[in-house]
C-alpha cells in the first residue's frame, strides 16, 4: 500500500472499494466505513461478519450480501485493521475503544470506502 511522504496510507481517490468490490452494496459499505471509521456500531449482518460468525452471517444475510461474501473477505482482509474484526471480543474492543487510536485517518478511510 503507497505511503504518502508524510507517511500516512495513500489511497486512490474517490471510492476504491466501489472499483474493485462493486459487489458489496453501497449501504453496507457506508455501515462498514462508519464501524472502521467511527466506532459505530452496524446491523447485525455486518456485525456477525466482524464476528467471523458464519451461521449468524448466513441467518442474517440476504441474497445480495451471501453472494458477495468474497468481496468481504477480501475488503476486511486486505483493507481494514485486523483490531477491528475476527472475533465478538475484537468488535467490542473495536467499539469501545473510539476513534482516537485508529490505525489510519478518519479521512483515509472515508475516500476509500466512498
């Protein structure tokens, strides 16, 4: 991932995530920005994803979002701080822990996910 010279992440402009995972609905990547980048809590759906709770994922997901499960493996994999997901633990931490400590910009974030 490109460092700018200040050494903070670089990522292309206006929404790399729509580019490369145009599976993943819009709605779910606002809810996933606001987690990563805001501390708030999403839906159930994306909470059991976070959760790495597959039954839950599958109870809860609609035919849209089962069928880019990939997508969110990828995206959570390669894009989002490992703190934020994996475990009902790591989201909680994730929750309470707020903004301030985050690995990347609040702004960083927000260009990719839009």
């Amino acid at each position: 991932m490109p460092k700018t010279p200040s050494g903070a992440h670089h990522y292309p402009p206006e929404s790399y995530a729509t580019a490369h995972y145009p599976d993943i609905p819009g709605r779910m990547r606002e809810a996933l920005a606001r987690y990563v980048c805001l501390h708030i809590q999403p839906g159930h759906f994306l909470m059991a994803l976070l959760a790495n709770d597959f039954m839950e994922v599958m109870a809860r997901g609609d035919s849209e979002n089962i069928a880019a499960l990939r997508s969110y493996a990828n995206l959570l994999y390669n894009h989002v701080p490992v703190e934020c997901y994996g475990s009902r633990e790591q989201v909680k931490a994730w929750l309470k822990r707020g903004s301030e400590s985050s690995a990347m910009s609040s702004t960083a974030r927000r260009e990719f996910f839009f």
